[in-house]
DNA sequence: CAGTATCCCAGATGATACTG
DNA sequence: CAGTATCATCTGGGATACTG
C-alpha cells in the first residue's frame, strides 16, 4: 500500500464528522442570505442588501460566490442596461430546509434555556 | 409608552429567525468539542485537547468557558493535587443530538453535490 | 494537570469611493 | 444596477512560555 498523505485542512473533523458541512453551511452571513431567499424567493443584488441591511456590499458578493460556487445559489445574469443580476435558491439550497427548520425548533425551545443558563452563570461570579 | 432602543446585534436575526443559534451552537470549534462530549463521555482537560489535536489550550479553554456559560457543558472541578478537572455535556447540550444527526444525515447525503459544484464552477473559468 | 500570560499575525469585516 | 477597488480595523487564533 501507498503512503497516505495526511490532510491537515481534515484535522478537526476527525473528532467531528459534521465539521464540512458547518464550514459550507454555517459560515458567516451564508444563513441570512439563504434564509431570505428561500422565504422571499429570487432576488436582486440591492433587494438582497435592502432585507440584510448591515451587509455591505462587497461581502454580500462574496458569500454570493461561495454559495453560489457550493452549488446551494443559482445567480442569473441579464445583460440588459441597466444590468440585471437574480439570485435564486437551488434545490440543493432548497435541501436545507427541513433541517433549518429544526434548527429554529431548537431555538424555540432552548434559547431560553441558553439565556437563563447565562445569567446564572455571570450571576455567580 | 418608553422610546424603545434598538438592538443593534439583532439586525442580522431579522433577515434570519435561527441566527442566533448559529452563533451559540455553531461558531469555531464549538462543534468538535460538543460531538466528543457526547460520544466520548465525560473527560478531562488533556483528553479533549488530545483528541481535538490542532487546539491550542488557550482556544480550548475559551471555547469550553463559553460552552459552559451557555449551558452546553458541564465543567467539575477537583481541588485535588494535581488538580483535576471533568468536562462533560449537559442535558441540553445533548439535546442538540438529534439535530447533529440531522446535520451528518445531509452531509452524507450532499457533500458530494457541493464538491461537484465546486468542480464545475472552478472549471467553467 | 489545567490552565494564564504575552506577543503576534492573517484573514475577515467595515467604511468609503469609484466604474461599466 | 451590480458590483470592484482601496484602505483601515479588529478580533480570533496560533506560538510560546510560565504558574498554582
């Protein structure tokens, strides 16, 4: 057998199988983005920007390009003048939504928890 | 009725109901820490930067004080000599088992698609 | 053992201004 | 409109060394 190269970018998964996908899905500003467009369907670049409103725009356009390179962001492009750029959520984007949904069941039930959890804890110090 | 001040940090949740989760159970490291938790049982300080490897302490002790605080992980303290110090999750920490699963469950299921998006978008220039 | 204390740097983010 | 370019900032994270 050959000598297997060791991938260091894979180091923290070993002791966390789900760690990719936190990195593809969770990163900043990614659910924002693909939340409004699941809710609000396709979109333009400033309506985007209009419904996150802190973003600024060179962000917006990069996560655009990550989610967009990840498969989970469809952007179509008219070349009219003025340009018109649209912004869509892909099936593969669209495939989150059950689980996101159960992240938002978690956060009914538990964020409360969380926070008492945290004035308990910076009340005893 | 009181002028009511506005929270800045909430910005971001309006285009996104679960953005505050993500904060809580899915900034760095968060994930490695909480899935060795729950599969490796209760351990000490040098058993989760072992494992976790690439850690430092100081990101370790960070990251396991702000799990704590939120209520995620149970830290004991032993004052013995050497002392000795046990980390394990709690019950609401290990509430969050299901949606990890759910999360590995896409993973299997989709990672590929975004490699091969990745592919086709990386080759498409 | 279980951390703290320092120093340091890269990459992400923000503010602002400009262009096809 | 849909970005890009540039500059300033800043926090997280890493390396290293030290302590009760």
């Amino acid at each position: 057998m050959a000598e297997m190269a060791w991938d260091a970018a894979a180091d923290p998964e070993q002791a966390c199988p789900i760690a990719p996908v936190v990195d593809i899905v969770f990163s900043r500003w990614t659910t924002p983005i693909l939340w409004t467009l699941h809710q609000d369907g396709r979109q333009r670049f400033v309506e985007l920007q209009r419904r996150i409103a802190t973003i600024t725009p060179k962000v917006l356009t990069q996560r655009l390009r990550q989610l967009e390179r990840d498969g989970l962001v469809v952007r179509t492009y008219h070349p009219e003048v003025p340009p018109r750029v649209e912004y869509e959520i892909s099936d593969l984007g669209r495939s989150l939504a059950p689980l996101f949904a159960h992240l938002a069941e978690w956060a009914s039930e538990n964020l409360g928890k969380v926070d008492q959890a945290r004035d308990a804890y910076d009340g005893a110090r």
